[in-house]
C-alpha cells in the first residue's frame, strides 16, 4: 500500500484544483476517470491537502462504494474523520481497512493513533508494536509510540524511539521537536534545546519548534531570546479562536482596548505583565 499521507492527484485533478466539487466531477466524467476508485482516492487525497475536508470524504466514500475493499481509501478515510474530531467513525473505518490490509504498517499506524486519541492507549500499543514488526523503521509509528509512553511517563522508552526516528529523518522538523519535548521532560535542556534549533532550520516556519524553543530558553533565564522564540505561539494553535483583534505591539494605546490573554498559569501571565 502507498504512503497514506503523499498519494499524488491525478493529472486531471490538478488542472481542476479552483473548481467546486461537482465541477471536479463533472470534468473527471468527461474523461472517463469518474468512475475509477483510484481517482477518487485521488481527488480525495488533492482536497483534504487544500483543507477541504468534507468534499475529501465524500471522494473516499464515492470511491468505496465503487470498491469497498479499497484500503488505502478508507485509511485515508479515517484520517480525514480524525481531523475533523470525529473519532469513532475513524477507528471504525482504520479497522475495516487494517482487516482489509493487516500487512500495512501505515494502516496499524493510523489505527493506533486514531485509538490514541480515543483513549484506548493499550490497544494503540498494540498496533504500533505491529507496525513497527512490519516496518522498523517506520518513522511515523517510532515517534507516535515515544509520543505515547512519554504521556505515560516511560521517557527512557520514548527517547529510544525518537532518537531511532531522528537518526533515520535527521532533517525532519516534526521529529526532531518531538524528540526535543522529551529530552526537555527529562531535563536534558542543553540537547533540547539543541533538536529545537535544528528543527527550527530544517523548516524555519514551523511554529511548534519556535514555541518549544522560546520555552526552552525562557525556563534557562535566557529571556531575550526566549521571548522572541515564544512570540511564534501567535502563528500556532495557542492563539485566542476567534480572535481578530491585531496583536499589541506596544505602541500607546491612547483610548484604545487592551485585552489580556491568559494564556499560561497565573503566574505566568503576572510575570509577563
């Protein structure tokens, strides 16, 4: 089975990228590739990457009532479900394609993260431990699993893992700020911050990384460039929902409105104040 995450759009997809769903359809049909699950997988895969998520699982859906067997669909399935919260329908639908497929390590992989997130930790094991006995080094599962014992505590277990999936994506930003989170868990700072710096330069634009690098700093007393670092948690998911307002920048306010974000612990936002 392919890569769940880099299945490529078809050609024909591509040239239809700014067209509404039905557009996209109707241009497929003309070409005869409507009724081929393949494209729809396609089609599929080419709109969840564009945000478009609803639209994506009514291609993987259109695609498995042409073919119901179709387990690289209804991966894909489940991990749109998954991103839009709807938990349960995507353990349902990683289950059917990983009984489908069981010899799919990205499959056990999905399914485990999906159980994860569902609370079914023992199971998640389970299925990671699968596909790490189907594919040792699959990065995706070796970080995954260490993500799950460092929330259980088992940071010697976690640290094994990520420092098997850094050495095999020494240039990988998602790896290597995970890998940073649990040495920073066990107090190993001056290697933390180090996986943050390089996560930071293999992808200058990931948010996370500066965020745990800021953070990093801050805890160590290093507070300029901590603060500087931390101001990356604005382009995260630690930004107020809904809020439009722009950011102070510490200009006079004159008769304007300054609200006050908590977004640490009490203490935090006194000390910041």
């Amino acid at each position: 089975m392919a890569n769940l995450a880099d299945r490529p759009a078809t050609t024909a997809v591509r040239e239809a990228q700014e067209l509404t769903l039905d557009r996209m359809l109707q241009a497929l049909d003309q070409r005869g590739l409507a009724a081929r699950p393949e494209t729809l997988n396609d089609l599929g895969v080419f709109l969840a990457g564009r945000g478009r998520s609803d639209e994506a699982i009514a291609c993987y859906r259109r695609a498995l009532a042409l073919r119901p067997d179709y387990a690289l669909a209804l991966n894909n399935l489940g991990l749109a479900l998954r991103g839009l919260g709807r938990l349960d329908e995507a353990v349902a639908a990683h289950r059917r394609a990983v009984a489908i497929d069981p010899a799919c390590a990205d499959g056990h992989d999905a399914l485990a993260a999906a159980l994860a997130k569902v609370g079914q930790a023992e199971a998640a094991v389970g299925h990671y431990r699968r596909a790490l006995s189907l594919d040792p080094d699959h990065v995706e599962a070796l970080v995954n699993l260490g993500n799950l014992w460092r929330g259980a505590g088992r940071l010697d277990d976690a640290l094994a893992l990520q420092r098997r999936a850094a050495a095999l994506r020494p240039r990988d930003a998602e790896v290597l700020n995970n890998l940073g989170i649990t040495l920073r868990e066990r107090n190993d700072v001056a290697e933390a911050i180090d996986c943050f710096r390089r996560a930071v330069a293999a992808q200058p634009g990931h948010a996370g990384a500066h965020v745990n690098l800021g953070m990093t700093l801050l805890a160590t007393g290093r507070f300029a460039e901590g603060c500087a670092e931390y101001e990356w948690r604005c382009r995260s998911d630690a930004r107020p929902p809904g809020l439009e307002a722009p950011l102070w920048d510490g200009r006079p306010l004159g008769q304007g409105t300054l609200l006050l974000w908590p977004e640490q612990g009490l203490g935090d936002a006194i000390q910041f104040i």
